[in-house]
C-alpha cells in the first residue's frame, strides 16, 4: 500500500485519518502543511498531536519530496530544474516568466513511450509513470524558490493522459482551495493525442484546459513524424476534441512545432485552418528548437509569419511562440536532452 502522504487527495487523507482513530477534520492539516506550506516532515505537522504524528510514521507513513540535482537559467529568465526520482530516474520541470505570469511546465513521466520524431525525450524511452506527488512537488521546489506559480501546463516529459489517473490526482490536488488552488483554468494537460483518454477526461467533475499537440494536418505527414497517429488518426482526435468542448465549453489549443520543409508550407497552413475552422480553438504557432539527437531544423522567421497570417486570415486566432530556453535545453521538445546527454 503505498505510504506516501503527498499522493493523496484530502478525502483519500481523511480515510487514514479516521482509521487511525482520528477526528476526520486532522486531514486539512496535513493537506494543508503538505500543499500549501511545502512541509515534508511529518513531524513539523504542530496541529497534529505528537502521539499521532508518532503513530503516523510509525505506520510507515512518509511525505515524499523530489531531490533537485541542478538548475540551469537561460539569458531570456527561463529557468530549467533537474530533478532525481527516489529511484534515481530523472526528469526535468521549467518555469517561464511572462510579465505577472509564472507558467510552470511539469513533466509526467519519466521519459516517454510516444517517439514524436523532434522530441528529445523520446530518445530516452519510457521508464515510469511519476506519482501525483511527484507532479504536484515540481510546483512545490520552484514555487517555494520563485514565488507562487499562476498557470501549470502538463507539457514536459511524457504523454500525461497515458499517466491518466496519477495527472488527474495531482490536478485535484492543485485545484483543491486547501492547498495551492490554482483554479482550472489555470491547468493545462498537452497530449499527443490519445482520443481515448480525452473522451474518458470529458467526464469527469474536474475538467483541464486541454491543448493538442497536433504539428501536422495530414494523416500522411502526421504518422510520419508521430506515431501515435496510427492508432488515433486526426478524425478521430478531432472527434474526441470536440466531445471535449462540447461538455466543458472551453477553448482548445493546438500546438503545432515549425520544421522547415517538413510541415511548414502555404498548403499545410490552409489544411491546417480547414481543420481549426471545425472547432472552438486557437493555435500556437512554435518555432522548432534543435538539438543534437534529432535531424531536423526550424522554419525561417519569415515561414512561421506567413503560415501564422494564412492561419489568421481564415479567422483562427493564433499566436508565436518563438524559442524560450533554448541555451538550457528547456524549449519545446528539448526536455530529456541533457539528461541523454550531460556533456552537452
Ligand atoms: S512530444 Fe511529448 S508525447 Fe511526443 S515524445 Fe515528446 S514528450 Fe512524448
């Protein structure tokens, strides 16, 4: 059974509570103490009494935390953190500053299954789902180094809807007002696409804003460069997307990375805005950033301007997002670089 009181939802602490002959309201301190005051020792929980605190630690009870091995900065403020796993596998977090903002992009798995082509932590295959404590303590270090985080985006290493039910744990987590209650709106899963899942998401009572990594219109050109195609083609994505909207109402984003001669043409782009056209959403536009262990290179300014103004010209809202990071590896696709390869 796992122990780990940082992975568990307050009812889920309640329930421990009361089983050890505590008063079920004892739970909001430890949620509180663990998500809101970053503490991970049971011992400095004051409001529990120290016979329960015993009894907790006795019971093998623990409060997990990441360990952070290295936190490289970027000249544009970008800030990149290495974390070790308990079981020594690593993964990568970074904080992006955007006037107020401070957007954190939290990985969800330790390497990844997925093998998009222009991603570097495809290189490093997969190795394990992370727990929700493992998710929601990447909020936990940066925050208590930088300051309250205003948005999370499930955009790091892994695919977050094949860790379906460890992401959605740690969203209930984040979102709950006794801890660090960033509102919905403000947590945001990016995924490859897998329609299953975003089906199965559209009903549950706690719903994220939903981004699409999407980087190529075709089913031709899209299976080429993301394998995950084969299995869920466009169609349909575009059918679990709009199940999505449908019960939640809510804006989706697609993601599309620039490779030069690859996805970057006018005829991609007009595909491209036949398809938004089919859906409430928005697209953001991103330069590729290059790394060592994948052969492409990114489209020319002037390529991304043009394929954003055919896209704005159709009426699809769209915005660039050039390259942020990029000296420390922590852009768009660059995540695991440094750990393939810590020379670099
Ligand atoms: S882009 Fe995302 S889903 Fe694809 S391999 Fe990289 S981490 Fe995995």
């Amino acid at each position: 059974m796992d122990k780990d009181l940082k992975n568990k939802t307050l009812s889920e602490l309640e329930v421990i509570a009361e089983n050890l002959g505590q008063k079920k309201f004892v739970a909001k301190y430890i949620f509180t103490f663990i998500h809101s005051k970053n503490t991970n020792k049971i011992s400095n929980i004051s409001p529990l009494s120290k016979t329960f605190r015993t009894t907790l630690t006795e019971q093998g009870y623990y409060i997990s935390h990441l360990n952070t091995l290295k936190k490289f900065t970027d000249s544009d403020g970008t800030i990149k953190y290495l974390f070790e796993l308990a079981d020594g596998n690593r993964i990568e977090t970074v904080i992006l500053f955007d006037r107020k903002r401070k957007t954190l992009c939290v990985s969800t798995q330790a390497g990844c299954a997925m093998k998009c082509a222009f991603c570097a932590t495809a290189k490093l295959k997969f190795k394990r789902n992370l727990t929700a404590a493992e998710i929601a303590d990447q909020i936990n270090v940066v925050q208590k180094d930088k300051g309250k985080i205003t948005n999370v985006v499930y955009m790091g290493m892994g695919e977050p809807l094949l860790n379906y039910d460890a992401v959605l744990k740690s969203i209930r987590i984040l979102n709950h007002p006794q801890g660090k209650n960033i509102g919905l709106r403000h947590l945001t899963v990016s995924s490859c696409g897998i329609a299953d899942a975003i089906r199965k998401l559209s009903d549950e009572n706690i719903r994220p804003r939903l981004a699409i990594s999407l980087n190529a219109p075709t089913d031709t050109l899209r299976s080429k460069i993301m394998p995950i195609n084969k299995k869920y083609p466009i169609k349909a994505l575009i059918e679990a997307v709009r199940l999505y909207q449908l019960k939640t109402d809510l804006r989706v984003t697609f993601e599309y990375v620039l490779i030069k001669n690859l996805n970057d043409s006018t005829s991609h782009a007009q595909t491209l805005a036949k398809l938004a056209r089919q859906l409430k959403c928005n697209i953001n536009l991103i330069e590729y950033n290059p790394h060592p262990s994948c052969k492409f290179a990114a489209s020319s300014k002037e390529t991304i301007e043009q394929f954003a103004k055919i896209l704005d010209d159709a009426g699809i809202e769209t915005t660039i997002r050039f390259k942020k990071g990029q000296q420390i590896k922590a852009a768009c696709g660059q995540l695991g670089a440094d750990i393939l390869n810590p020379a670099t």
